[in-house]
C-alpha cells in the first residue's frame, strides 16, 4: 500500500558540515521535533453480547466483537527525509515522504462463548 505524498520533500535542506566545500551548511536546522505526523484516527468498536439461560444457576453467554467495525484503513507515519548522496543538498531518496503502513489493522472479528455456573 502506498499513499501519495504527505509533505514536500523539498522544503527540507541537508545540514551538515559533510560536504566540501559547503561550510554555509554549517549551521542547527530551524525545525521542531516530530513535526511530521500521521493522519488522524478515530475508531469504532463494536461489542454484541446475548445471554441464555440453561438452569437457575448456569447460563451461557454468545458474545460477537467488531474492532475498528467500519473497516476504515488510519494510515501510519509518512517516512523521513533521504538523500542519494553525500553530496546532494535537497531531499532525492527514492522513498521520501511515502506513507507504506497502516497505524491500525483492519476489521477483527471474535466470536465467543462463555459458560457461568
């Protein structure tokens, strides 16, 4: 699975001493931690839960679970800035700003039976 571009890349310079020749390089970045986010997540859960009753003192419970009942996809993080080279200033990794995984899985489904006695 993949998702389309989550941020400009490009907004991103390298900053390092690394480069020859460079020193204008030489400086801390002006960004804040963890400024790249995923997307926002709400899920819906759902529980079902039906008893039947075989004497005074025991019954049976059916109960039937839903996680994430909507079977919406809450997408992860996007991937960090890369770069080719050493000698490249501007991101130009293959994989820059894809969003390749999903924070959540997909519907799940229980279905169980409990005894009480």
């Amino acid at each position: 699975m993949l998702l389309a571009a989550a941020y400009n890349p490009s907004a991103f310079q390298r900053v390092s001493c690394d480069i020859p020749g460079r020193e204008d390089l030489c400086h801390y970045g002006s960004s804040g931690y963890n400024i790249l986010d995923a997307p926002g997540q709400a899920n819906l859960d759902f529980g079902f839960f039906k008893n039947f009753n075989i004497t005074e003192t025991m019954k049976v419970q059916f109960r039937w679970e839903l996680f994430n009942a909507t079977n919406t996809p809450y997408f992860g993080a996007p991937g960090n800035v890369s770069f080719s080279s050493t000698n490249t200033i501007t991101p130009d990794g293959s994989r820059n700003d894809e969003i390749r995984s999903t924070n959540t899985p997909m519907r799940i489904q229980q279905f169980a039976l409990k005894f009480f006695f």
